[in-house]
C-alpha cells in the first residue's frame, strides 16, 4: 500500500513538472509581448488581482497556508526569471 502511495505522489510530482515548464512557457510569451510592446515587465496591480483569485480559490481549503506559500515562491522564481532574461530595463 505504501508503494502504491509513492507512486501516486511520484505521479502527481511529475504533473507538477510538467505544469511548472508549461507555466514558464507562457511567462516566456507574456515577456516577449511586453518587451515587443515596450510595457513594464513588472506589474503589481496583475500580481495583486492574481493573489486575489487565489486566495478566493483557496479559501477554506485545509491545505490554504501551504498552497499560498507555495505560489508565491513560484512568483518569487518567475520575477527572479523575467528579471534575468529581460532585455529591457525593468520598471516599479
């Protein structure tokens, strides 16, 4: 029963993956059209509207505090990424 347990949460690990490189893709295409439309690549009204809808996604589940935690480090990577890769001046 153990191993079977394992290898769902190996399962789930390997979605995770696959939705994370799928997540960067999309990050990708959204800095390119902002550096092609020379926009701010940061913008923190689309990171608040974005912690918004998760929280209301969240709200109640047993397991809130953790998603969060885990979200915002996936947002702290991808700022940390478009920082990196931008050829553009980042503006505040």
């Amino acid at each position: 029963e153990l191993d079977l347990l394992r290898q769902e949460l190996l399962s789930c690990d390997t979605q995770l993956v696959d939705i994370l490189m799928k997540r960067f893709d999309v990050v990708e295409k959204i800095m390119a059209l902002k550096e092609k439309n020379q926009m701010q690549i940061l913008q923190p009204e689309q990171e608040s509207r974005q912690k918004e809808a998760l929280d209301i996604e969240l709200k109640g589940n047993v397991h809130q505090e953790e998603i969060a935690d885990i979200m915002r480090e996936f947002s702290t990577t991808a700022r940390r990424f478009r920082e990196r890769n931008s050829s553009i001046t980042i503006l505040c």
